[in-house]
C-alpha cells in the first residue's frame, strides 16, 4: 500500500523523538570538544550580513544551532515537527544569556508573515525535505529585501549522478586500498531509521539524493539570488579529528547560502 507524505512524514516524527535524547548527548558531547563551537559560528555567521536581526531556525532538532546563533547575539525561533527534540531543546534554555524561543511547526510551511525575517538558517534539513520547490518558495516569501537563505548538509545518501557535478557521496575520495572490515550489526536506531527511511521514503526527498549543482538551481528557480555552495573543510577536519556518529563517516559538508533580491 502506497503511503501519503502525511503518513511518512509521521514516521519521521516518531523517529526524530524517539531517538532525541541519544541525538541530543552526540551533539553537546560534540560542541563540549576544543574548536567545534567556534567553527560552527563562523560557518553560520560568514554567511549572515550585518544588520541581521530575526533568525529562523528550521527543523532545529535539540535547538543547538538556535542556541549558538542566539548566543552571538541574533534573535532567534527555532521550530520543529518532533516534541521530542524540542523537549530536548527547551531543557536548555534556563539560564541562556538571550534564548531562543521554540514552536512546534513544519519547516516547509513555516507559520510566519511575509517579508518578516531577516535570514533563514538550517543544519541537516536539506535532505529530508519534503516537496522541496514549494518550500523554497514559501521561504523566499518569508524573508525581507536582502535577506538570506543559509544551510549546511552533506550527501547522506549516494547522489543520483554519482559525483558527476563533481561531488562524493561523501565528499572525500574513497581510499581504493583500504582494507575492508566486516559491518557491525545494525543498532536498534539504525533499525528504525532504515524504516522510517525506506527506499520509498528517500526517492520522495528531492535533496536527499542530490548534487550541490542540482540543489543550487533549485534554489534559483524559487527566486533567489546569488546562489552559492562553499565547501567547509573546517569542520570535515573536526569530524576526523573528534569522530563522528555510528553509522557516519566523515564528509565535506557545504554551507548553501543565497539572498532575497532587493
């Protein structure tokens, strides 16, 4: 039987909660290592001009990216579709020096004004959204004259033109050599996210298995400008210096950012 978005975007919900805590304790005991927040501000604020005020965060998961921007200084409202993970987030507002505020809300719709934000920022949300190219467009709205569009991702999965505009999988050569070890079994939240995520689930995620030039002329066709996609070498070294999740590897990720045309 054939699912609806609604359907599969439920699912995701329920795996995004039931797994926030374990997500959440990976990423402070992340952020806690020498280098790791400092990289992340630059990473997200060479990408914000001066003069921004109100920041978005969509799907902001346990709210660190919120809380870090908000911490240099930006307003921000971080929203999410998974209560576990804005439970998570919420814990950590108590004694913030300027804390974000957090909502329950779908990233593709987000529920704001036209013209009322100054930039619109995302970690990790690229690939698993859904209907891509309306969503774009309900963001291009939402954002004031000049204002910015920036996210950060990578290629979780094996992109459909496999490397062809010039991209990895994982954005780092694969090392023909290497000894090749035996897999480990799947955990339990490996499990579920192989569900959750099924073959079915992906190829309805425009970005999930997308090329950096796929996904920036995405991001032209809904109105926005200057468009660009700048590797972040910075923070691959962090991920091989400090490790990275079960089941990830280290890869370059890229900072999308464009703007709003006056």
């Amino acid at each position: 039987m054939t699912r609806t978005a609604a359907e599969d975007q439920q699912a995701w919900n329920r795996y995004w909660t039931r797994w926030a805590a374990e997500y959440d304790e990976h990423q402070l005991s992340r952020l806690s290592l020498p280098g790791e927040r400092e990289a992340w501000s630059r990473a997200f604020g060479a990408a914000l001009p001066p003069g921004t005020r109100e920041v978005l965060d969509l799907g902001t998961g346990s709210g660190n990216v919120a809380l870090l921007l908000a911490a240099d200084g930006y307003d921000v409202t971080g929203i999410d579709l998974s209560p576990g993970m804005l439970a998570q987030a919420r814990a950590k507002l108590a004694g913030h020096p300027h804390p974000p505020t957090f909502l329950e809300a779908d990233a593709a719709n987000p529920p704001f004004a036209q013209a009322s934000l100054d930039a619109i920022v995302s970690r990790y949300l690229l690939w698993t959204l859904r209907d891509a190219p309306t969503a774009l467009r309900r963001w291009h709205e939402l954002l004031r004259p000049g204002g910015v569009l920036v996210a950060i991702d990578g290629q979780w999965f094996e992109p459909e033109d496999d490397g062809a505009d010039g991209n990895t999988a994982q954005g780092v050569p694969a090392e023909a050599d290497a000894p090749v070890d035996a897999p480990a079994p799947a955990t339990p939240r490996q499990e579920h996210f192989a569900e959750a995520y099924d073959e079915a689930a992906v190829d309805q995620l425009a970005f999930a298995r997308a090329g950096v030039e796929r996904i920036c002329a995405a991001w032209e066709e809904a109105g926005f400008v200057e468009v660009r996609a700048d590797p972040l070498p910075e923070l691959l070294e962090l991920d091989r210096v400090h490790g990275v999740a079960p089941g990830h590897s280290p890869q370059l990720l890229h900072r999308f950012s464009a703007r709003r045309g006056d």
